[in-house]
C-alpha cells in the first residue's frame, strides 16, 4: 500500500509543476493518468486531481473521501466548480499563483517526527557575558540526553559558534547556502548538511555564518528552520544578536523561551536594562541567567530587581574554561560544572514552558 500524496492528471505539463512543487516541499509523490484508479484514490495521503480529470473521476464513481485539491493553470469556472463539489474537492488551486499552498498541503502530508519541538532563544546583556557559551552548554547537555538538537547562530558579526566549538573548517552548509522555500525543510536532511561538533559519543549539527560574514539571514529561513525542529521534536538553541536585525526577531516570536545573559557588574546592568527595555516593548518574556562573581558586591538579587525579571539560573565561573574551549572540549561537557549545572536548568524551565 502506497500513501504517498498522489497527482493525476493526463497533461504533461501540468506534471513537471506538480514534480517541481513536490520537490519544493520536500515531499516524493506518485503519479497516475488513470482518474479511475481507486485503489491509489482511496490510500493516497493527499489528491491533487487536474480539473480534467475529474469528470472521469466521478464517470468512475470513485468513492468521496477528504484530502481532495482540484488543480488547475486557471481559476475555476462554473461547470468545473460543480464537477468539483460532486467529487467533494475540499479546495481548487491555481497552479503558478498558489503553490505555496500546494507546498504547505504536500508537506502536511510528511511523517516528520514526533512534533513538539521546542527553541530557545540566548542573548547576551554586553560583549563577554557567556551568551555563546551557554548556548554551547544547552546543545551539549541536552544532546547528552539523547535529544536532536541544533544550535544555531544569528549573530553575522560575531567570531561565530562553529570557532567557539572548533569546527571552523568543518565545512558543510552555512546560512547564506539557504534559499528562502515557502515549504517545510525536513530536519534530518538539515542535520546532515550541516557542520557538526562532537560532543561525547554523539555530535551537534550547527548553523552558523560562513566566514566572509556579515550577511543578514532572511526571516523566511529563520521561520523553516524553527519549523522543521519543531516537527522532529528537536531543540534548537539560537545565539542572538544584542541588535535589532529581522532574523532575530523572528526567533524571538517563535522562542519557547529567551534567555538574558549578564554579568553582575556595573557594565552587565547597563547593557541588560537596555536589552530588556527594547525586547520587552516588543512583548518578549525574559528571563535571567546571571553570572558572577561579582567584583563590587552587586548580588543576583540586585540585579534582577534592577531588571524587574525573573532570575532563572546563578552561575558561577566555569574552571578552566578557556584552555577547554582551546582544546576543543565542548562548554557543558564537565557534567558537575557550573554550566552544565545552569544548562541543565535552563532546559527544565524550556520543558516546563513546553508542558
């Protein structure tokens, strides 16, 4: 039995779109010229019936079922719109002007994974405040889990987190090698285009800038590639910008969870008042990941209170980390450690906020 969504129509032409839609959505489809074949009528997952071929549809007396879609090169005329409601056509399309609903209907039709996919969103109240690193932490530690997970990077003027985990010459697909599709991106084959970083016995598939940098990511890829993680049931862990671009805002409306970084110093308050003023404006929910020690006796208390947010995880500095990081030890992987420790938190309140 086939349950692959199913095209029929008798014209060639019509054909090559109805392929070249599939192939956008990812989604490998049969194909027959037979308007009467009821055994592939009645298993398909979705029917996409060129408007000439209904009228042999229904001399076949094909039995009604959902998941119908007349297609067409033109909109529907009256006697083509009754052939359609006697088969029970949910919807008509116009191919080459709605086929980012056709895209939409084919990859509904995927079995992509589990679904309830989950993204955090990590930014940082001033340069140095461990923003990055805690975002490395999260992947490793929920990948030690036995979660999917990826990390991606938003910043295109940052040093990059395939540098932070040493995988910069890793090659594999970066942001700019991304088109903007108006379909769905399935998450395995994401994962295995990508750069990955090793982590323990398993690897963590990154999306970061390539090295020339500098590009701004298109909102429209931000969004697929927050959906397809969402549908696999991975996490992704996002490091954003401290600036305002399009891409950033885009994870932040889709974020399960955003996550304020800052020191507890004089500086670290300064830059987080700002961060938070302009993301809670916008209806961001922060909340804080504060780093000490801190050198004038500002505690955590202090400067949540400053912030009016909540305080999510105290962490403490993380011994040795920068040889680690020289050596290519992942952050997080030190299970006792202050970052996995606060990673670990992290992920409680993310699937805290998902139940």
């Amino acid at each position: 039995m086939d349950d692959r969504p199913l095209v029929i129509t008798g014209n060639e032409e019509m054909l090559d779109e109805l392929l070249r839609v599939a192939a956008a959505a990812g989604i490998e489809v049969t194909h027959t010229d037979d308007a009467g074949a009821r055994s592939a009528w009645r298993t398909a997952s979705l029917v996409l019936i060129d408007t000439a071929s209904v009228a042999t549809a229904l001399a076949a007396q094909l039995p009604r079922r959902s998941g119908v879609v007349a297609v067409d090169f033109a909109e529907l005329t009256g006697e083509s719109w009754n052939g359609c409601v006697r088969l029970g056509v949910d919807r008509a399309v116009v191919l080459g002007n709605e086929d980012d609903v056709l895209i939409d209907l084919l990859a509904g039709t995927a079995s992509a994974g589990p679904g309830g996919g989950a993204t955090v969103a990590v930014i940082s109240a001033c340069g140095g405040a461990g923003a990055s690193v805690l975002c490395g932490a999260l992947a490793t530690v929920a990948e030690r889990s036995g979660r999917g997970v990826l990390l991606a990077d938003c910043d295109p003027w940052a040093p990059g987190l395939d540098v932070l985990l040493g995988i910069e010459d890793g090659g594999g697909v970066h942001w700019n090698d991304l088109a903007a599709p108006s379909g769905r991106l399935p998450a395995d084959a994401l994962h295995r285009a990508l750069p990955t970083a090793p982590v323990g016995r398993g690897r963590i598939a990154v999306l970061c800038h390539s090295r020339s940098g500098g590009r701004e990511i298109s909102p429209d890829v931000v969004d697929v590639v927050i959906e397809s993680g969402r549908r696999a049931g991975d996490l992704t862990v996002v490091d954003l910008p401290r600036h305002p671009t399009a891409a950033g805002d885009a994870v932040l409306e889709k974020a399960d969870l955003v996550v304020l970084v800052t020191t507890s110093d004089v500086r670290g308050c300064f830059g987080a008042v700002r961060i938070a003023n302009r993301l809670t404006a916008a209806g961001v929910m922060l909340e804080l990941v504060i780093r000490g020690p801190s050198p004038g006796g500002i505690g955590a208390d202090d400067v949540a209170g400053v912030l009016g947010l909540p305080i999510l995880a105290r962490m403490r500095p993380q011994p040795h980390l920068a040889r680690d990081l020289e050596n290519g030890r992942a952050p997080g992987s030190d299970v006792r450690g202050p970052l996995a420790r606060a990673a670990a938190t992290v992920l409680d309140r993310v699937e805290s906020v998902g139940r």
